[in-house]
C-alpha cells in the first residue's frame, strides 16, 4: 500500500473520502466494524491522515 504521499496528494484523498462518507448509508452498530463504511472512511482517513 502506497504512503508516501505529498501534502497535496492527501488533501485531495481526504476530500474524496469526505465525500464518500456524505453519500454512503451509516451501518448499524452490530455491523459497522466490518463495513465498507469503516474501511473506506475511518480506517483509510486514519492510514492516509498518518502517511
């Protein structure tokens, strides 16, 4: 998985992410942790936020 992303690169991913996480059904409790949900907006934000 790629990390080494410029100042720029991260912006624009987090945008995308943001936008994602506006458009996309909550799950509920019981499901959430393994979500597409969790993986492609809290797990991802996490990873992308600390590169």
């Amino acid at each position: 998985m790629r990390s080494d992303f410029r100042s720029a690169e991260v912006r624009e991913i987090l945008d995308l992410i943001d936008a994602f996480a506006e458009v996309t059904m909550p799950f509920s409790t019981v499901e959430y942790h393994i979500s597409s949900r969790k993986r492609l907006v809290e797990d991802l934000r996490a990873t992308i936020g600390s590169a």
